[in-house]
C-alpha cells in the first residue's frame, strides 16, 4: 500500500501526549494515529468524495 504524508495542526501539549502514548505502547505516532483511524466507525456513505 502506497503511503501519502498527512500534516495536521496540533497543540504542543497534544503532541507531547502523542509522544508519550507512543512510547508506552512501543510504537511510533504514525502507528499509533493508523490504529486509531482504523478503529473509526466506517462512514455511512460508501464514498462521499467522488460525489
């Protein structure tokens, strides 16, 4: 699967919780942030950008 870089605005205090979670659970944040959009409920549109 082909990855795309996502850039997103966060608080320094946000970050640095990101920093520790991943940590605890020995992973890296873009692992981490991957599980928690893998545990989003799906969209009740099968594909809303295509219109």
């Amino acid at each position: 699967m082909r990855k795309i870089p996502l850039s997103i605005r966060i608080s320094p205090r946000r970050k640095y919780k990101l920093q520790l979670l991943a940590a605890e659970a020995d992973k890296s944040i873009t692992q981490l942030i991957e599980d928690l959009i893998d545990n989003l409920p799906e969209p009740k549109k099968p594909n809303i950008i295509e219109g």
